[in-house]
C-alpha cells in the first residue's frame, strides 16, 4: 500500500472515531439542548481562534516563537469540530478534490473564518472541504507534522473518552 493511501486511511480512521465520540455525546446533550448545531458552528469558531492565536502569526507586536505543543492541541481540537460537520452530511474525508488553498497566511485566516461563519446559515459540503484542506496546509506552513496532528488526534480522543465517562462532566 501507497504512503498516501496508507495516510488516507488514517484520517478516516480519526474521523470514524470522531463519528462515533459525536454519537455518544450528542446522544447525552443533543435532546435538551435546542441550538445545538449553532453553538457547534461557534465552537468552531472558538477553537480555530484559540489555534490561531496560538500560532503567533499576527501578533507582529511578540517577541514570542509559538508553543507548538499548543498549537497541535488548538488543531486537533478544530479538527475533531471539523469531523463534526463532516459526520452532518457523512462526508469522505478523504475526498480533497476541488478545494480552494489560499497561500498568504492572513488571507487564509481570513478564508478559513468566513467559510466557518457561513456554516452558520448553510451547511455545505465545499465549505467544510475548504475549511479543512485550508486547516490542514497552514498548520503544515508551520512545520506541523502530520504523524504528530495524528498523535495529537489520538490524545484528544482518549481525553474526550473519558469525559464522557464521567458523571461529573
């Protein structure tokens, strides 16, 4: 089997585990819970500002190299939201095709944002491929290792495991 193919089939095993986390919590919260999907469209939102601003690429002001320990953890984070949506329209995660990639970073923070506000109003499969494949290539401008998100991935799933498992949550 293929590098790719090999890297493909473990996206969509992060994301059939995604799929199923998302089962079990939305059926524990989802029933009481009237604007579920908006507060969903502003958790995105959070966790793509809580990664971005780990990145440190704006501050112009710091000083500060970025934590990238923080910033894997902010990534995973979008993405475990991100496999949220997919799993709305059960998406192929591993269909990259016919998405837009902007390559200045400011523009694609930009991009990124306005794709993810517009989920709000209308869920759209190209939207959330966007939003994805741009995710994905600027945390790969910034040296992230895609064996290290998928680490990364593997930890926030087990963190949200337990979460689940606890009464107190």
């Amino acid at each position: 089997m293929n590098n790719r193919l090999t890297k493909l089939k473990r996206w969509e095993n992060y994301y059939q585990k995604n799929k199923k986390l998302d089962e079990e919590f939305n059926s524990k919260h989802q029933e009481n819970e009237p604007e579920f999907y908006e507060k969903n469209c502003i958790e995105l939102l959070v966790e793509i500002g809580e990664f971005i601003n780990e990145t440190k690429c704006f501050k112009y002001w710091s000083i500060k190299s970025p934590n990238k320990e923080k910033m894997l953890e902010e990534l995973a984070d979008c993405l475990n939201m991100i496999f949220y949506f997919y799993g709305l329209l059960n998406l192929d995660i591993t269909d990259f095709t016919n998405t837009k990639i902007e390559k200045n970073r400011l523009k694609q923070i930009n991009h990124i944002y306005n794709l993810s506000t517009n989920l709000f109003n209308n869920l759209n499969e190209q939207d959330i491929k966007n939003i994805f494949v741009n995710l994905l290539d600027f945390a790969y401008s910034l040296d992230i290792q895609e064996e290290e998100l998928l680490e990364k991935l593997e930890e926030k799933h087990q963190i949200i495991y337990n979460r689940l498992e606890d009464t107190n949550y």
